[in-house]
C-alpha cells in the first residue's frame, strides 16, 4: 500500500477567495514541516473546496532521517584542567546531553576552542509526529476574518465539522479542540444522502467523493465548467464571453459544477454592453455570450453547485433574479442620462472623500491640477496659466467635429482634454448606475461622456484613468488617461502620507500599495521622462490646506502658543520623505519580482537619480544587469574602490576646487587628470542619450590610468597644495563614477 498522508478539514461555507491562499498555505507549511522534521516525501498535492480543504503528501517516509548533531559546550579552559582531565564542568555537561565523556571533542569556533558533544539522533515514527504537524497547520492558518463557534476556543474562517487524517492506511488519532480526527470524509451536502466516505488511500479519497459527487481537484472542476460553458454557448448559437477569473471564482463556488443556459428579454441588449455584462458577472457569477462580431445574445450561462430535478425551475429562478437585475440597471441608466455628466461634478462636494481629505470635489480639484502640471512636464500639452483654475474646465467645451490642428494650437487642445478629463473623472460616483454598480465607476463615466458629445479623447480619458485596477492588468491606451490615471493615484499616496494613513505591515485599507505599482507601470508602458521627486513635491503643495486642516483638528488646548506653521513644515518635509522612499520600496519590489539582481537596483537607486525619474532609473539598472557580464565589469569595480578607498567625500559630489593642473608633478596623474577631461564630455553625452552601456565602457577604461596613479603618485604629499590636488583629482575621477550608479554597493 502507498505510503501517503491524506488530510481533510471539513467546513461550513468558505469564501471562494480564501480557498485557493489557504490551498498554498497549507502546502507550504507542511512542506516546511516535513523537510524541519526531516521527513522525507514525494509530492503534495493541495485541494480545496467551499466546503473542504485537502492535502495528499504522496510517498511519505515512515520514520525521520537520523541525525548527527554538535551542541556546544563551556570553553576548552574551563572543560579541561592543566593535567587534561574532565572538569565537573565538563562532566555536568556530557551528562546532561546524554553522552559518554569520551564523546566530548573540542572544535575552533574562531573565537576560541570549545567542548562539543555530538550526538546521534534516531528517527522516530512519523506516524508519532503526525498529529503535532497537523494540528499546526490547523491552528495557524491565518485568514482574512477569522471565527469562533459553539463557545469553542478554536478559530477558522467558518465553522470545521470535522478532520480527516490517514497515513499508510490507517488513522491518524488527534484532536485538535473539540473535534476529533476520523478515517472518514463526508460527500456532497445534497446529493450524496449524507453518505460517508471511507478513506484508506489517496485514490480511495478522490474516487470517493467523485462517487460522492464531489469533485475535490479545482483543476478538474475548472476544465468541467470550461468544457460545459463552451459548449452551452455553442448551443446557444454564439460564443463564450472569456471571463478566465469568473471561471476561477465559480470554480471554488461549487463541489460538482453542473452548467444551466438561460436567456433574458432582448430589449435590455439596448443598454451598455458593460453594463449588461456586469450585472450577469458582479451579482449573479453569469457567464455571457456574443455572436461572431462580438455582439451580446440575449443568454446567459450559470454554474450550479448541484444536479438539479428539474432544470427549467432552476433556469426560471436564474432568469428571474437577472431580469430584476437588469430592471434596475434599465431604470439607473434612464435617470442617469437625463443629466449631463458635467453638471455632476458639483455633486462631488457632497461626497466625503475621506474625513481627514476632504470631499472628492477637493481630491478632483487637486489631481486635475497635477494632471496638468505632469502633462506639461511631459512635454504633452501647455500647463496652467496663472490665472487659470481647473473648474474653467467645466465651463468651456470644444466640438471634436470641428476641431482643426491648424487653426487650434495643439497644445491648447490636448491641455483641454487633460483638464476637463481630470474634471470629469469622479462624476460617475454620483450617477444611480454606479450607486448600484460599483464596478462601472469609470467605465460610465466614458459612456455618459460620450452620450454627453464630449470630446472622443475625453470619454476615453475618464474611462483610462481607473487603470490598472490590479497587477498585470490593462493599461491606458492614451497619454491623457495614463496622466490623469498618475496624478489620480499620486494623489492618493500623497494625501495619506500627509495625514498620516501609512500602510503597516499586510494592512494597506486604501491600497495605497496597489496605486504606487499603478503609477510605476504606467510611467514605464508610456515612457515618461519625469522626475517623481518635482510630481511629489506638486502634489504636496496641494495638499497644504489639508495638511494644515489635520494639524488644526489635532490641536489640544494645551497647545496654545504652538508654532503652527513650523509644524506644517515639518510635517510637509516628513511626507514627502515617507512618500520618496515609499514609491522607491514599491519599485524595488517591482524589479527584484522580474528577477533582477537587488545589489543592482540599490546602487543606481542610491545614486544621483535626475529626482527619481524611473524611466531613466530603469535603464540604468538594466545596463548594469548587463555590463555585469563583461569582463571589463571587474576593472572598473577593482578602479573605483581604489579611488573610493581615499577620498573624502563618498556621495558623489565634487565638492572641492577642481584639480589644477599646473600643481602636478608625475607624469601619471597629468595622463590620469587628461584621460578623465576627454571622457568627462563623453560620459555626459552618452548619460544625456540614455546610452549607460557605453558609459560604463568608458568608465572601465580608466583603470590603467587609475593604477599608474597609485603606483607612481604619493597622494599624501607633505606639500599641503599638492596633497589637496591630488584629492581634487580623485574627487572628479569619483564623481564620474558616481554618476550612474553607487558602484561600491555592486557584488564584484
């Protein structure tokens, strides 16, 4: 019979989110586990269900490995006396490990020699180690929201019923609380009569409950409900929607995914696609169908949790609650297009953006502005004028039909779209629709402003600016939306940090996290050449009203008298620290997930950095990936530190006066000072180009130079002039090296 452990613990009702993390979770630990108590094995495979998660070690060893340890004792003096006998030192310690004194050798530590007993332990049973292991993995499971029940001291995310551990094909006998271990796993909650599965191995487990109707490998409910929507969409005269994370939530929504195709009224296919999609997704988990152009058919495909008697009741019921569904959307959708999107926008001063920010109104009014201000710095369009305020936006409209390059500047027009794009933004949070249909805040917004015969850019820039939503996800398609979308987002960042809403540790409410991954990828996707620093420093200029409101609100009447400007700028100075480094950490993570070297990452980060333009940061950090396969890589390393080694100043800076050269006397450091000035305007130009590789070479290239100097050339003169020279020529050489990366923190 096949050595493998069979683990189960039955549930209530669990969130489909939770199943597959606790899946990876309990993998993990017992992998940990197992390799910790030196048990070997052959595979583990993690199951998860609504109402059970499984793990089947495969090919378990019966007993631990034997281990051979050295534990050390009191030092070799101590252990020993003058003649080389035992101290009663010594023989307290051999005995309370266990071993014969003749056992006991000395080993060299580097900071001394020491008595050490080594000791040879023996395996025990896994079977004996079983239940420790599995009521660990039981009681530290960590989820989102945790309960208690039946006034049980034990937590989990729902209620457990029951625990199911087998190994080699007998019980594992274990309590973990009140519930006690079985050999015995329960089948599905309506189909299976309440029959018991009697479990003895792996295959006796999953053959079992399929009998059972329970399919307990997600992978394989996953191709059963691919497979069965597919084709419910084929019969259907169209084809599936592809939806791969409706499939993945549905998956965990059921033990034995059963496929129902119902239809709806045509007449609601008059309302937005999004919209119909989304009320079919969001609330009812409804799979949708499209003809060959990609136009909705008036079906819809469900998954059921069950093998229904009569499937038309169960088709009627599902048609029933989407036709309520898309009532409601219908009656939104008519009572939202009766007033323009733009006459929205001064709702936005009812709404709370957050009691410490403000109302969105405010937030909409400071992003616009940094929207602006990035789309100026960028090159894209002309900035604010002094006498200009963002609400102009909303007064002035252009006719996209009429619109001509040659008779309105481009500049003006696409600071236009900017502007009353970054206006329009948040109009949709008023809208019925989005009261109802959270998920569509943005995408309505693009269809109201289009119904609105607002400028094509503009719709789509309303639309973009919620982008990405997640990692990985889509990006804006234009530059107005990928603005707007940085400038949504920083402003975010920045207003939290200024209030002091920081994420600590997992907990990160505001998915500040998430935006700051956001505007690195869209600042990477559109290669915006724009230093983060001059956006963040912007950004909190906005904010000073509510930095000074937060101070306000926290003063107590014992802080009468208390300077409350200083405050605000310590405060202004605290935040945008917090924020730097806080973007920084965001895109060191970001580049060590695509497997680049973090030495990398950290010395172009701890350069000089043109204010955090990450672009720039970017292309300097791959050039170093790829110059560290160069055989040159170790020639300018070996230079730098010499040069490093020496001078005073180490960040980079050429503080002192430049080298003189009618001070130098040895021919090495004229031919150092002559082969650094011919490359000084090179390795300017090529850094000017983004052409880092070449930078690099050049640098490399200075190493003879470098190692005459020190050979040939007493730094330390006694002549103070000549000494102080000689560092300024050290100082320049340095700032060179300096100027794309911190090569001292590169692993030569």
């Amino acid at each position: 019979m096949s050595k493998d452990l069979i683990f189960e613990i039955a549930a209530e009702e669990l969130p489909a989110a939770y199943i597959p993390r606790a899946m990876a979770s309990h993998e993990t630990y017992m992998r940990r586990a197992l390799e910790t108590n030196r048990i070997s094995f052959s595979a583990i495979r993690a199951f998860g269900t609504p109402r059970r998660l499984a793990l089947i070690v495969e090919g378990l060893a019966e007993r631990q490995s034997d281990a051979t340890i050295e534990v050390k004792g009191p030092q070799k003096k101590a252990a020993f006396d003058a003649g080389g006998n035992p101290t009663p030192a010594l023989i307290g310690f051999a005995r309370s490990q266990g071993v014969d004194i003749n056992a006991i050798t000395t080993v060299d530590t580097g900071k001394g020699e020491y008595a050490v007993a080594v000791k040879e332990i023996k395996g025990r049973q896994t079977v004996e180690l079983l239940p420790e292991i599995l009521t660990g993995l039981v009681s530290e499971e960590v989820f989102a929201k945790s309960m208690r029940w039946g006034g049980h001291d034990i937590t989990f995310a729902r209620p457990v019923h029951g625990l199911l551990a087998v190994y080699n094909g007998r019980l594992v006998e274990f309590n973990w609380g009140h519930i006690k271990s079985s050999a015995a796993a329960k089948g599905h909650r309506f189909l299976s009569n309440g029959r018991a599965v009697a479990v003895d191995t792996a295959a006796s487990y999953i053959e079992g409950l399929r009998e059972a109707f329970v399919i307990v490998d997600p992978a394989q409910r996953r191709r059963i409900i691919s497979e069965g929507i597919e084709k419910a969409a084929a019969d259907a005269g169209g084809l599936l929607v592809e939806d791969p994370g409706l499939v993945e939530e549905v998956s965990f929504l059921c033990e034995y995914p059963v496929v129902i195709r119902g239809g709806f009224d045509p007449e609601f296919l008059a309302l937005p696609r999004d919209v119909v999609v989304n009320a079919m997704r969001e609330h009812q988990r409804y799979f949708s169908i499209a003809d060959k152009n990609d136009r909705l058919l008036p079906w819809f495909i469900t998954v059921a949790n069950t093998r229904p008697t009569d499937e038309a009741i169960v088709r009627k019921g599902n048609e029933r609650v989407l036709r309520a569904r898309l009532n409601d959307a219908k009656f939104y959708f008519e009572q939202d297009i009766k007033k323009p999107l733009v006459e929205r926008v001064e709702a936005l001063k009812g709404v709370i953006f957050h009691a410490r920010l403000g109302t969105s109104y405010e937030k909409v009014e400071r992003f616009a502005a940094l929207a602006l201000f990035i789309s100026y710095q960028t090159g894209f369009s002309r900035g604010l004028e002094a006498n200009e305020q963002c609400s102009d936006f909303l007064t002035e409209s252009f006719n996209p039909a009429a619109y001509d390059p040659a008779a309105i500047d481009p500049g003006l027009y696409s600071k236009y779209v900017v502007g009353r794009g970054a206006m329009l933004a948040k109009a949709d949070l008023t809208s019925g629709m989005v009261g109802e249909f959270p998920k569509l805040q943005g995408i309505m917004g693009g269809i109201y402003a289009r119904r609105n015969a607002e400028a094509e850019e503009v719709a789509i820039a309303v639309f973009e600016h919620y982008l990405p939503t997640g990692s990985g996800g889509a990006l804006p398609a234009s530059v107005p939306g990928a603005i707007i979308s940085v400038a949504d987002k920083l402003d975010t960042i920045v207003g939290c940090f200024c209030v002091g809403l920081i994420p600590t540790g997992a907990q990160d409410p505001y998915a500040l996290r998430r935006a700051a991954l956001g505007i690195i990828a869209v600042i990477m996707d559109k290669g915006f050449r724009i230093p983060l620093n001059s956006l963040i420093n912007r950004s909190i200029e906005l904010h000073q009203a509510v930095i000074r409101r937060h101070i306000s609100k926290g003063l107590k009447p014992a802080d009468k008298g208390v300077d409350v400007e200083a405050l605000l700028a310590r405060k202004t100075v605290e935040a945008r620290s917090n924020v730097v480094e806080f973007l920084l950490d965001r895109l060191r993570n970001q580049l060590r997930s695509q497997g680049i070297a973090f030495d990398s990452i950290d010395a172009v980060l701890a350069a000089p950095s043109n204010g955090m333009d990450i672009v720039d940061a970017v292309a300097r950090i791959t050039a170093v990936e790829g110059f560290k396969a160069d055989p040159a890589f170790a020639r300018l390393i070996v230079a730098f530190k010499r040069v490093s080694n020496i001078i005073v100043s180490r960040d980079g800076a050429n503080r002192g006066p430049a080298p003189d050269a009618a001070l130098f006397q040895e021919d090495a450091e004229r031919a150092l000072f002559e082969t650094a000035t011919r490359l000084s305007p090179l390795i300017e130009g090529y850094t000017k180009d983004g052409d880092y590789a070449s930078v690099f070479t050049a640098l490399a290239s200075i190493k003879d130079d470098v190692d005459r100097f020190f050979d040939k050339v007493l730094v330390m003169a006694d002549d103070p002039a000549i000494r102080a020279n000689r560092m300024a020529l050290l100082e320049f050489i340095h700032s060179l090296y300096y100027k794309t990366a911190d090569l001292s923190r590169l692993n030569a």
